[in-house]
C-alpha cells in the first residue's frame, strides 16, 4: 500500500476518534442517547462522509452530491457527530441535543 494511503487512512482514523469522543459528550450530556449503537457505525459514517461522498458543507444543495439515509435511528448521535465535523450544522447544536 502506497504511502499517502497508509497517511489518509491514519486520517480517517483520527477523525473517527475525535467522533467518537464526541458523540460520547452528546450522549453524556442529553443524559440518554444510544451508546452502542453510534459507536458502533462511526468508522463507515467517517470512511463516507470525509472520503467517499460528494459532499460540500458550503453548497448542501448542490444538484449532483451524493445523499445519505440513515434508517438506524438508534446511532443519531453519531450521525450528528459527524455533520457537526464535516461542517454541515454548528457543533454548539449539539450541546442542546436531548433537551
């Protein structure tokens, strides 16, 4: 493996930790939330939302980006730690999840 893909993975897996930490604040701080389950998809969210989508948090409308569903609404927080980190919504929001 090439080495600028041994360094974007070790990207990705940094990114994947700070979400992870910060989904963990979410759920500690609304006092509820799923921990499992969020921690449980953060790698693939990180690996689509910071590789693989075509995604632009400064044109969110853009006719030709890529879309994602998330039927999994037990891992919301993670899904939220992640737009928050891509720049699609302001991570101040997420101090007021679960009130």
């Amino acid at each position: 493996m090439s080495k600028s893909k041994l360094n974007r993975i070790k990207e990705l897996q940094l990114q994947a930790s700070k979400i992870r930490k910060r989904t963990l604040e979410i759920i500690y701080l609304a006092k509820s939330g799923h921990t499992g389950g969020s921690l449980s998809c953060i790698n693939i969210l990180t690996v689509l939302y910071f590789h693989v989508m075509k995604i632009d948090p400064r044109n969110p409308k853009k006719e030709d980006r890529d879309r994602f569903v998330m039927s999994k609404g037990h891992s919301v927080e993670a899904l939220y730690a992640v737009l928050a980190s891509a720049g699609f919504i302001d991570d101040s929001l997420l101090e007021t999840y679960g009130s």
